[in-house]
C-alpha cells in the first residue's frame, strides 16, 4: 500500500516462562499514515480514458488497447474540414481486431464483414472538440474508426480489447 513501515506499542503476557498474549497498537503517527492508504485503496478508480484525433485522413487514438468492461471515457478532436464523428464497431468473436484493421481502406463507407456499429459520439464540428463522453461498453473486441458525417466515410483507428 506504499507505507515502508509502520510502527506499534506491543504488549506481551507471559506465563509460566512464555509468551500467553500478544498484541501490538499502531502508533497515533502509523495510523494517521494507514489510514489514507487504505482509503485510496477503496476509492473507485477512474475510468479508462481515449483521446481520439481525426485530421480527415488518420484516425489517432491515444490511450488504453484494453481495458475492462464497463464505463469508458472518450474525448474526440475533430481537425478535418468536415463534421465527424467517433464510431465503434463490435466484431463476431473469432475476430482479431488487428487483422479486421489491415482489411479496411481509409475512406471505405462500408462496415467490415463479422462487424456491427456498436456505439457513435455526437457529430462535432470541423476544428471542435468533444470533452469526455461516456459510454458502458462489454467485453469484446472492437474496432475504433473516425466517421465523416455526411459521406459514412470510416478511418480505422486502433482495436480495443473489453475483458469481463
């Protein structure tokens, strides 16, 4: 928990030559240590975080490949010259995101074969940034893409693993 040490009273009984009880009461200091490290072992964890970039021919995803399910945050910046989007698409188990990837051409409007639209962000407009949206995503493997509003065009982006 981060704490080298911690110090204590003890207390020793004996009988008959040897030790009955023992106790041993944190110090008034190692407790005043102890105690915030525990809190923050109990204190939820932030979720996990991707920060998306689309300058209209890269998708660039910053952030975890895999994490597990439930909530995720995601913030997208938008620098092409057009509205677009975040989309995420959940491939059929058996699938590996990496190879789903490599089949993909940049600017293709069609969804991958063993693939199906999981999740989209609210459009954003050219030059203009989507602050952390959250979604609740199960386990899986998922593909991330930039999505050009008007054309359905998709620019793959990285793959993310959701375990259980």
């Amino acid at each position: 928990i981060g704490l080298e040490l911690l110090n204590c009273d003890e207390t020793y009984i004996f009988e008959d030559g040897l030790v009955k009880e023992w106790s041993c009461a944190l110090t008034e200091d190692s407790v005043n240590r102890f105690m915030p490290a525990v809190q923050a072992m109990e204190a939820p964890s932030e979720p996990p975080k991707l920060m998306i970039t689309f300058d209209g021919e890269q998708c660039l995803v910053d952030g975890p490949v895999s994490a597990p399910a439930g909530q995720m945050l995601i913030s997208f910046d938008n620098q092409s010259d057009s509205q677009a989007r975040v989309g995420i698409v959940k491939l059929d188990d058996g699938l590996i995101a990496d190879d789903v990837i490599g089949s993909i051409e940049p600017g293709s409007s069609e969804i991958p074969s063993g693939a199906t639209i999981y999740f989209g962000t609210k459009s954003v407009l050219s030059g203009k940034f989507l602050d952390e949206r959250g979604i609740d995503i199960e386990p899986g493997e998922y593909i991330l893409s930039c999505v050009y509003l008007t054309s359905n065009e998709a620019y793959p982006g990285a793959g993310l693993t959701i375990s259980e």
